[in-house]
C-alpha cells in the first residue's frame, strides 16, 4: 500500500518492518544511479531524515514514481536525481533550517503539479537567461498548480519560479 503524507511535524513513515527501518536509520548518503532505472520502483519515495545527501541520478528514469517526501536533514541533492520520473506529480521539501545545495536539473522532465517547500532547493549551476541570479529545480515547470510554502522559509530567490504559468 502507498505510504501516507503525513505532516512533517510527525515522524516520516519509511518501511513497515523493525528489521528495515533501522536499516534506514543508518543509510546517510544514497549513492550515484543507487535505484537509477528501477521500472517498477513506483508510488512514494520518502527519503528518511537520516539521509544527507542524495548522489546523480540516484532515482533517474524511475518512470512509476507518483510523489516524493525529502526528509529534514538533507543539504545536497545530485543533478537529474530524479529526472524522467514521468509520472512525478507530489514534491514534499521537509521543513529545514538551511537551503539544500542542488541543480538545476534534478527534476528534469518531471511533470510535478503539487509542492510543499519547507525550505529552499538551491542550485548554484545555471543562470536564469537574462538575470544575474542562478535557476531553481522548478524555474519553468509549467506543470506547476499548486505550491505550499512553509513557515520556516524566510524568502523566495528571484526567479524561483520563473515560468511556471499554470499556477492557479
């Protein structure tokens, strides 16, 4: 069954089974290509709070994916880590203190409708054509509707999202 979207405030739901969940708490970094092409991967990803950083393509061209939760503690996240996950409609950015270091291109070919921002996605890759400021993952994301932006977010960069001319 599909894990549910549980407020941040409470703890993030990962596997069912003593057995797995103190295996997660012990995963800190997802390596580079880690389920990369994994075509059966699908419904939620959550990415527990113990986990740092997430390599490149760690989940590219995961097709079935529909939503994905990032835990708390993440500070960097790969290029096109999740990029191709054609059926990628949720993005949950957990409530954090300090922006995570990204690219530009980690949701590429995303067709994300519905996010919830807790803290910001920075990207230091690509400049917005134009600006001197540098792109968010959702600069250009016409698929955008929706967008919930937490309290602990103090500003939103110039830009961020740029295009994104479904917002409702």
């Amino acid at each position: 069954p599909k894990p549910m979207i549980l407020p941040i405030s409470k703890p993030l739901p990962i596997i069912k089974t003593d057995i797995h969940k103190n295996v997660w708490r012990m995963v800190l970094f997802l390596a580079p290509s880690a389920f990369s092409n994994c075509l059966n991967l699908n419904g939620t990803v959550i990415i527990p709070n113990s986990v740092d950083s997430i390599g490149t393509y760690a989940f590219y061209n995961c097709a079935k994916i529909d939503s994905l939760i990032l835990g708390n503690s993440l500070s960097k996240i790969g290029a096109s880590s999740f990029g191709n996950c054609k059926e990628l409609k949720t993005v949950h950015v957990a409530d954090g203190l300090t922006s995570i270091a990204t690219s530009h291109f980690i949701f590429s070919d995303c067709p994300i409708e519905e996010l919830y921002i807790g803290r910001i996605l920075e990207s230091k890759d690509l400049c917005i054509p134009g600006s001197s400021d540098y792109a968010s993952p959702f600069y250009d994301k016409s698929s955008i509707i929706t967008i919930t932006i937490g309290n602990k977010v103090r500003q939103i960069p110039t830009g961020y999202f740029q295009n994104c001319t479904n917002l409702l």
